[in-house]
C-alpha cells in the first residue's frame, strides 16, 4: 500500500545578531510566518523569540535578546 504524502514545510533562514553581539546564522522560520501580510518582521521576531524561548529553557541559561534580523542568501 502506498504511503500519503506528509505535508511539506518549507522555511526560510535569517542570521541574527544579539545585543551582546553575538550571532546565529542560518536561523529556520517556517514560510507562512514570513509571508504575513500584516505583521511580517513581528511574525519572524516572534517565531525567533520563541525558539529562543524554548533553548533557553533546555540549557538553564536566560535568552539573549534581538537586536538585528536579516535575511540569509
């Protein structure tokens, strides 16, 4: 029997630079995020923001706050 498809996610990747000037490249946000007609860069922020959320919580240490979000090539 054949299987069904999985819905395909696809993302998009940012490089973001924190207040202590720190960076992370290569940052996933899901493409339904990013193409938010009304909030787009509070959508990415907020996505990026809750991720940090969720490794700060794993690794004990408080998250770091945004201070640039750009677009990866």
């Amino acid at each position: 029997m054949a299987k069904k498809p999985t819905a395909r996610t696809e993302f998009v990747f940012f490089n973001v630079t924190y207040e202590d000037g720190s960076q992370k490249s290569n940052r996933k946000v899901p493409l339904e995020v990013v193409d938010d007609p009304y909030d787009g860069e509070g959508a990415i922020r907020k996505a990026l923001e809750e991720q940090d959320r969720q490794i700060s919580e794993r690794s004990g240490l408080p998250p770091l706050m945004i201070s640039k979000i750009v677009r990866a090539k």
